[in-house]
C-alpha cells in the first residue's frame, strides 16, 4: 500500500474474503479510506472480483486505467515507471494491460508460466510453460477498465481466461 500511496494514488478497492472483518480493519488502519469488496459469501476469482469493483475503476464515460495489485505480490516495483512504460504501450500499440516481469531464477521457488515475449520486449505473446527461467507475472499490472469487456458481470471468473489471453490475441498486452 504504502508503494501505491508513493505513486501518487489516493483511491484502493480491496477484495476480501478470508477472515473478512479482521482484514478489513487491518486494511483500514494502514489506509483509513480503502473501498473493501466483501466475497466472503461468494468467491469471485481473479477476475471476478476486479468486475465487481468496475464501478469505483472507472472514469465517466467508462474509461480508466487502474493498478492491479495481487495481495500475494511482495515487490519493490516503482508503480510510477509501470505508469509511464503503460502510457507509452497505449499511445504505440493500444495496449490494455501492461504486466510487470520479473526474471525467474533457478532454484529460488517454485516453476511459474513464462511470459514470452515479441522480439522488442515490449509486448506479450503468449504464456509459455511452467518453468524455473524466463520471465514471469510479478502480480503487479496496470489494466484499462476497457480489458474487463468480456468478464462476465457475476460469478467467479479467471483473470488469465477472461481478461489476460483475450487481451494477449489481439496484441493489446504490454510487458513492463
């Protein structure tokens, strides 16, 4: 939280679902003014979730770009140079999302799905297979409010599924 807040951001949506009063408060008590999502009754998913939130996301009109942060991700991204490499991709190739990649190293963790790549480095491809090398999701992104088109408006739906393949074939997924 305190990465966002250095990037300038005022706004957090977060979804909670474990344990859901007890990691409100917490939540509060870093960011007094956070917007929570309670799916304690429902899981929603990857994608599911950001699609309930679309409302407080979006500018009038139905516009919107929005950091994408999972709970999961301990990371030292500067979220404003993530703003600027999307910014960029948008203006060059319309992209709707933008991925931060970390380089896997062997040995440290688990296998992951790589993250391929076009020849500029600029744009993702495709997902590769699992794998101890290569490049990964880091859990951080910046998405257009545009990307969740196609995320149904309830139930539990997959981010990689629902936003992030779709997203890949039409050539619209940048690589930060």
């Amino acid at each position: 939280i305190q990465a966002l807040q250095d990037a300038g951001v005022t706004e957090i949506i977060a979804n909670v679902h474990h344990l859901p009063e007890l990691t409100q408060e917490g939540l509060r008590e870093i960011f007094p003014g956070i917007q929570v999502s309670n799916e304690s009754n429902q899981l929603l998913g990857s994608a599911g979730g950001i699609k309930k939130a679309q409302p407080y996301l979006e500018s009038p009109g139905g516009q919107g770009s929005f950091y994408l942060v999972n709970a999961d991700t301990i990371c030292s991204l500067d979220f404003l140079e993530l703003a600027k490499t999307h910014q960029r991709l948008r203006k060059k190739y319309g992209t709707l999302v933008t991925l931060a990649l970390v380089d896997q190293q062997t040995g440290r963790g688990g296998e992951y799905r790589e993250i391929l790549l076009d020849e500029s480095q600029e744009r993702v491809v495709g997902i590769g297979k699992k794998s101890q090398h290569g490049k990964m999701y880091s859990g951080c992104a910046i998405l257009e409010v545009e990307a969740l088109k196609n995320v149904p408006i309830d139930g539990p739906s997959d981010f990689v599924g629902s936003i992030l393949q779709l997203a890949i074939q039409d050539g619209r997924v940048g690589a930060h």
